[in-house]
C-alpha cells in the first residue's frame, strides 16, 4: 500500500531509539497542530526461556515491546487529554492474557504491555482518553511464520486487525473497550 496524499505524513521510527516517539509526535503536531490517537504496533520476539534465556535478548525485547509503548504514549500525552477524545491502541497479544509456550521473555513483555494499557486507560480517563489493550493470537506477519506451524491462509489477517482498531477508536467515549481478544483458533483456556 503507497501512502501519499495531503493527510498523510510519514516518520521513519525505530523503537529501539530512544528519540524516535519525541521526534514522531514532534513531527506530527507541527504538520497537523494535535494527536487524537496511538497505536502501539511494535514487537519482536526473541526465544527468551527461562532456563536459558539471557539478559541481551530480555533487554532488547522488553525495549521493543514495552518501553518504547511506553515513550511514546508518554510523547503523545499531552495531546491526547487536549482532544477530550484521545485513544491509545496498544497492539498487546493472547500472550498478555496467558501462558501457553515457553517464552517467557516474550509473555512478561506482553504481560506488561497490558499494564501499560490499563495504566493509561486508568490515568486518561477523566480527561476523555480511552486505551484498549488489541490482543490476538496468531496474526499473519512475518513474526508468526517464524515461530508457528499454522498455514498463513489460517490465521487472523492484518487487515482485520486493522478494521478492529478503527472501529475502537471511533467508538464514543460512553463506549470504551478495555480489552479485545481475537483469535483464529479456539482456546480452551479463554
């Protein structure tokens, strides 16, 4: 998909750069004066277990996937309260909701991330934000062709997510969702 166009702007950002959420938000209020919504996308996985797992790997994955969420939310905070309306996405995972593998490195940043979520929802709420914690299962992404044994064809497709999250974050806010678990196969433990 090519993004061009007047209401479009495009930021390089690396979530491994401390910079990059200050520089994205500052580049986003110059060119169009707010931010009304977040969606914190970014992940890596790195087999972390803990019998073998190493601090590197657990620091470059807790950096990924629960501090730069972190920074930028935090970057994006003070114009989300001066919307009334602002909304905060964080792309979480079933991963955040329960321990299924032996990645454990990979299920505390998750687990986190939903802290954040519910942080934010907690701490935005009287100023019209509303944070969802998006928490699917296998998404077809390069990331899950990696670790799965599931056909690409059988796993929840980006576009849906992407659908979903519109639709939250259009909602109102008298209609808030905190969590959204989506799955392309039954679990047992949900």
């Amino acid at each position: 998909m090519e993004l061009a166009g007047p209401d479009t702007l495009v930021v390089p950002y690396d979530a491994t750069d401390r910079q990059g959420e200050q520089r994205w938000g500052d580049a986003t209020v110059a060119r169009f004066g707010r931010i009304d919504v977040v969606v914190n996308n970014a992940s890596t996985w790195i087999h972390v277990v803990l019998d073998d797992g190493n601090d590197d790997d657990l620091d470059t994955m807790l950096d990924v996937n629960v501090k730069a969420p972190f920074r930028l939310t935090g970057a994006a905070w003070p114009h989300l309260k001066a919307s009334g309306t602002g909304r905060v996405v964080c792309v979480a995972s079933l991963s955040g909701k329960r321990v299924r593998g032996l990645n454990a490195g990979y299920q505390m940043s998750k687990h986190a991330i939903m802290a954040l979520t519910h942080s934010a929802r907690r701490l935005g709420w009287e100023h019209g934000i509303r944070a969802t914690a998006l928490c699917p299962g296998y998404v077809n992404t390069d990331m899950a062709a990696a670790i799965g044994t599931m056909e690409a064809e059988d796993m929840t497709q980006p576009e849906d997510l992407a659908k979903l999250v519109a639709h939250v974050i259009a909602l109102p806010n008298t209609a808030a969702i905190a969590e959204l678990l989506v799955d392309c196969a039954y679990e047992h433990t949900l």
